[in-house]
C-alpha cells in the first residue's frame, strides 16, 4: 500500500517539476477583431494543456503592424509571436526574421491548409506563418432589392452586370445606393480594392522590368468605371468609407451590393447586429470576361520573430491556435459560424459547416484568388490586392490618395492616373528597381 | 471707473460661453453616452441621443477582457513620475533662466522649444536601439525618462515665465540675509510661485497621460498604459464603437476627475501674472 502511495506521490511530483521546469509565459502580439478576442478568452485550454501562460498585446492593426515592424527590424525581442498578414510573411521570411515552420509534427496535418493560404505564406515552399483565418473578397447583396429590380444574381456576374444591377436598385430619394465601395484611402483599404478589381481590367502595378502601368488604357478604364459607378449608386461622402462605413450602412440596408471581405459575412447575416441579416446573398467577385475575378486573398497569420528565445513554447501555442481541434472547441463552445473561417480544407468537408450560409461561397472565393498569378499579363511580384515588395506600402498610401481625391470629385481620373504614374516611378527608382 | 454692464449683454455672454463650453465637451459626451449603447445603437442613423435602451454590457465586457486596473496603474505611475521628475529638474533650469540670465538665454529657451517641432517617428528607431541596448523596452523607468525629456521644454518654459512674474528683489534680499541657494529655491522661490507650479504639474500630467506615440511603441505587455488599453479596443474591421466608446470612458475618467476638482488651480494657475 505503502509502495503504491509512494510511486502515485513521486510521479506526480515528477509531473509537477517537468511541467514547472517547461512552462513559460509568451507574449503575443494581435489585431482587435471577433476571431482573435475569441481566440483570447480559450486560451485557458491551451494552459491547462501545456502549462504556458499567454500574454495579450491587441492592437488596432495599423498601429500594431508599426508596432511589430520596429520590434523584428532592430531585433527588440518584445513578442514571442507576432500576428502577421500575408504581405509582411513573404518579405520578413525571405530576410531571415521569422523561424520557418517546416518541422510541424505529422498530427498537425500542415497539408490540410488550404493550398493558396499556405502558398501566400511560405517563401520558396518553406511555411513561414500559420493561418488562423483566411479571407477572400466577394459580392454581399441584398436579395429583396435585387427581386425588386427584377433581377438575379448569377454565381459569378461581371462587372457590367453588377454596375447594371447597381444602378437599378438605386434609389436616393429613400436613401438606398445601389452598391458601397471602399473610398478611403489607404493601402489595406481602397487600394486593396481597387488592385484587386484592376486585375479584372486586366491592369497591373508594374510590368516584368517594374516599371509602373498607372499610364496604360486598362487602369484609366478600371478608375473611369469605378468613379461613375460610385457617382450614380454609391452612396455619398464614398471617399471616406473604408470597411466598416461600409459595412455600417449595408447593416442598416442602405446598400444593395457590398463587395468586401468574406469575413464580412458574419456580420451581415448576424440579427443581433443587421437589420438585413436575412435577406443577403453571397456572389463571386466580378470579372470583366478576362479570365481574373477582382477577389483578393488575406490571411491573420501567426508568426515566431527570429531571436526569440521561447521558440518551442511559441510554435506549441501555434499548433494549437491553428489546429483542428482548435476549430472544433470553438464550434462547440460559440458555434460552427464563429469558427475562424479560410484556414483549413477539412473545415469545408465537414458536413456541420456546410449548413453556414457564406461557407461555400467564401470558399470559392479563396481557391479562385490565385497570388503568384494575380493578372491578366505576367507581373515580377505576388500579391493580388498587394505587391508584396516592401516598398508597396508606402507607394500605395500615397496613390490612395490620389484615387480618393479623384473619387471626391478633387481631381479628374486623368490627373490622379499621372500623379500615381509619376510618383510611383520616382519611388521605385530611388528604391533602386 | 468699471465699464457698465448691461444685463442683456451678460445674459449672452453668458450662453455663448455655455454654446462654447458644450460644443467642446459634445466629443466626450458622445462617447459616453455610445458606451452604454448597444454595438447597433452606436452606429444607428438617425443616431439615438437619449431615448435608448441603457446598457452596462460594454463594460462588464471590457473588464472581462482587459486588466484594467494594471494599465491605470502604469498610466498613474508614468504620468505622475515624468512629471515630478521633469519639475525637480526645470525648477533650477527655470530659476537660472529667470534670476540669471545670460545673453544666450533666449536662444537656450527657444532652442528647447524647436526640439518639440520634431516628428517624434523620426526618432523612433534611434531611441527604440537605445532602449533595447539599455534593456528598458516595456519597463515604466524607460517611459518615465522619454516623457519627462519630451515634456521638459514646456514645463521650462511655464515655469520660466512664472518665475518672471517674481521680483528679483525679494530673492536678493533673501540672499542678504544669508539663504543659501538651496533655501532660496525651496523656501522663497518655490512657495511664492505654488500657483505656477501646480498649473504646471496638472498640464504636463494631462500631457503625459494622453501621450499615445511612445506610450504605444515601447511598450508590450508589462508597462502599457491606457493609451495601449484604447488602443485594443479600435478596429478597422468590425463595428466595436460601443466598447471602444467604454474603454476610452474608463480611460479618461480619472483625467476626468482630477481635472474637475483642479480647476480652480488649473485656472488661477494659467492666468498667474496677468492681473497685478
């Protein structure tokens, strides 16, 4: 009896001092959005599992990507893990600043991350960040609106059907515009979308010498068609909404299209928050007969700062905020439609999340958006509503500029188009291209 | 003779100083009451201003998720030590500049100021290398000394022009009676020029308070202030207005408070001098 007690006491001890010699505290840096909060409140799972305690930073996602940008550039070592997109993955991987992720175990099953997720994310076919959600973009639309114009939606509609249908269901006098688009500027906002949307022109940022398109008939068509189209059913003071302006007035149905991110989805067709919650509809983003769809392809990914030194404890937080079971311990707790969507192909085979109303269509949206091959005509970099070069970033913000002002009706398309032209030129020459 | 009045007149200055004083405070009174909305009464058109369901959801949910209590500390202590610190080091800079003032003085003082004209993210990265070198990123000791060094040309100057407003004289004949230059700081000059001091220690804690530039990019998890605590709160894509409308209440309400009980100070403080 004696022995039996003494081994009992001894393995545990022997528990208690292997979990206490192994348990460190991470610090991870995130983005405020319903995905990652969530993440936040389960993360007492991951600590019973392993004993690491987590450390929150949540940051608004600009001043987080300035905040994280400053730490891994001057090696600063303030987070363990770093919630990263899939424009920073690529060049930070390629620079040598993040720990590659090639030696997952085999339960972890990195072959089920949706192919195109995990292509955004790697750097010559080494993974460098783990998806947590993915996203594409696609049509919301209002189905009362579009019967009332006497109208249906095809699964995939081009643009002239969409600006057509636009313009239809507009209807000012009681303040219903037929379709909301990003204006504000800013790289991650209406850039975002219209780099996107010029793919389906056919349009590109530079050709295969980097030398910069904004001076080609295919993006004055692209700016032309987006600007006439917000003055005759978009609604008003469109230069200032980004997502979610937009997503604020599609709330309270005075929006028949939105196209914007998937994720949007949720919200939308969420009663506690959207008066029109049961009366949207999912389409593919447009095209214009050219072969590409103006869908773009995001990820949140998570992501380990060469240098640190809790590497293992940070890749197991990793393999769990990313997992399979993850997935299934929301659905369990929040339900199958607050599971972090766009990550996983085994979520979309699962026969619980089929009955979601966005998950087919977001998936469709996700396996068409193809990174490596954005446009029409070959361009020298990835990134569909980005080139993912580091000096996009700061190019972008200053076009988006321009395009805005065109939007507000400052500027003709003509002279935003040239300002872009001339200012994108000059940068990309004293970055040395 | 005193100008007459007419009451007509007083009665409007009296509603244009209201008309005023609220436009002012409508930025903060909106978001207060946007925290007791619900996420859809915030972002509702017509907006809602009164007449609307009170909730005290936002909070209990930002206390849920936040440790509230942690960043308010490191906010008191930041603020409140770059603060004292700054004063202990302009009280003699101010004095020197005041009582015995050389021919660069003037050049010295705006020179200071110019310092200010700096966009502070032009030297983030040097003093973020400096930091890591020192080992004081995420500690309150590094953010005390940035917010006291960016702080310290104002509470020089404020005090510098307190502290010409006292007659030279009454230093002097302090002198003659035999107080050394420490007695003559801390028993003449400083208890004379309290008014300034104060106005000067409750303006430098409100600017240390609502600093959001380096409070935000030093910190990570241990020494983040409020700032960092609204910050979490903000999102480009989702609609959280009502919980970032609380955590920003929660956040300036202690500002808030001492603000309201110091504004006699503040106010008599600010107009020190102007009426002999």
């Amino acid at each position: 009896m004696f022995a039996k007690y003494a081994l009992g006491a001894a393995t545990a001890i022997s528990l208690i001092a292997a979990g206490s010699a192994s348990a460190e505290t991470i610090t991870i840096a995130t983005v405020n959005n319903g995905d990652m909060i969530r993440m936040q409140g389960l993360t007492d799972d991951f600590t019973t599992k392993t004993g690491h305690v987590v450390e929150w930073v949540t940051l608004e996602e600009n001043v987080l990507r300035q905040r994280v940008t400053t730490d891994i550039t001057t090696k600063g070592g303030q987070f363990d893990i770093m919630t990263i997109g899939m424009y920073e993955t690529p060049i930070w991987g390629r620079n040598g600043w993040l720990v590659p992720l090639d030696d997952l175990p085999a339960e972890y099953d990195a072959d089920d991350i949706l192919p195109a997720m995990r292509g955004g994310l790697s750097v010559d076919g080494t993974l460098y960040a783990a998806p947590f959600y993915g996203e594409s973009s696609m049509i919301m639309y209002r189905t009362d609106l579009m019967e009332k114009a006497g109208l249906e939606m095809p699964d995939a509609p081009t643009w002239e059907f969409v600006a057509g249908a636009a313009r239809a269901m507009t209807d000012k006098d009681n303040g219903i515009y037929g379709i909301c688009l990003r204006g504000k500027a800013g790289w991650g906002e209406n850039m975002a979308f219209l780099t996107a949307t010029a793919n389906a022109f056919g349009a590109r940022w530079f050709d295969e010498n980097w030398q910069a398109q904004f001076d080609q008939p295919e993006w004055k068509e692209t700016l032309e068609f987006y600007v006439n189209l917000m003055n005759d059913a978009g609604p008003p003071g469109a230069s200032n909404n980004g997502f979610n302006e937009n997503l604020s007035l599609f709330q309270q149905g005075k929006c028949g299209m939105w196209i914007d991110a998937t994720v949007a989805a949720s919200f939308v067709t969420n009663p506690d928050d959207s008066t029109v919650a049961n009366k949207v509809g999912f389409a593919l983003a447009p095209d214009t007969g050219k072969g590409k769809r103006g869908n773009w392809l995001w990820a949140w990914a998570l992501g380990i700062p060469a240098g640190t030194q809790k590497t293992d404890a940070a890749k197991e937080f990793i393999q769990w905020a990313t997992s399979k079971e993850y997935i299934e311990l929301v659905a369990a707790k929040e339900g199958w439609a607050n599971v972090p969507p766009g990550a996983r192909t085994s979520l979309y085979e699962d026969p619980n999340y089929k009955d979601v109303p966005f998950a087919r269509m977001t998936l469709e949206s996700i396996l068409s958006a193809d990174p490596t091959n954005p446009t029409v005509d070959p361009v020298p970099y990835v990134g569909i509503q980005f080139a993912a070069i580091p000096e996009f970033a700061g190019i972008a913000g200053q076009v988006g500029q321009e395009f805005a002002a065109a939007l507000a009706g400052q500027q003709s398309v003509d002279e935003a188009l040239a300002k872009a032209q001339a200012l994108t030129t000059d940068e990309m020459e004293a970055a040395g291209y | 003779m005193a100008r007459a009045i007419t009451s007509q007149r007083k009665a409007l200055n009296t509603a244009l100083a209201w008309g005023v004083g609220l436009l002012i405070f409508f930025p903060i009174l909106w978001t207060i009451l946007t925290s007791f909305k619900t996420e859809a009464q915030a972002i509702s058109d017509p907006p809602v201003f009164l007449f609307f369901d009170w909730t005290l959801e936002n909070y209990s949910v930002v206390q849920q998720r936040s440790d509230y209590g942690r960043f308010l500390w490191n906010s008191i202590i930041i603020a409140g030590g770059s603060t004292i610190l700054g004063i202990i080091i302009a009280v003699p800079a101010a004095w020197s500049m005041a009582f015995v003032p050389s021919k660069r003085t003037k050049d010295i003082l705006l020179w200071m100021l110019s310092t200010k004209m700096l966009p502070a993210v032009g030297v983030l990265y040097p003093i973020y290398l400096i930091f890591i070198k020192l080992g004081l990123l995420d500690t309150k000791t590094g953010l005390v000394i940035v917010l006291m060094l960016i702080n310290l040309p104002i509470i020089v100057w404020m005090l510098y022009t307190y502290f010409k407003e006292i007659p030279g004289e009454i230093l002097e004949a302090a002198r003659m009676d035999g107080a050394t230059l420490r007695e003559e700081v801390l028993y003449i000059l400083t208890p004379m020029a309290i008014p300034g001091i104060a106005s000067t220690l409750l303006l430098n804690v409100i600017l240390a308070w609502n600093e959001a530039f380096w409070t935000l990019n030093l910190t990570a998890a241990k020494a983040a202030p409020l700032t960092a605590f609204i910050a979490s709160y903000s999102s480009p894509e989702g609609l959280f207005y009502a919980k970032l409308s609380a955590a920003s209440t929660m956040a300036i309400a202690p500002i808030l408070i001492l603000g309201w009980f110091s504004q006699k100070q503040l106010v008599s403080g600010l107009t020190f001098g102007a009426v002999k």
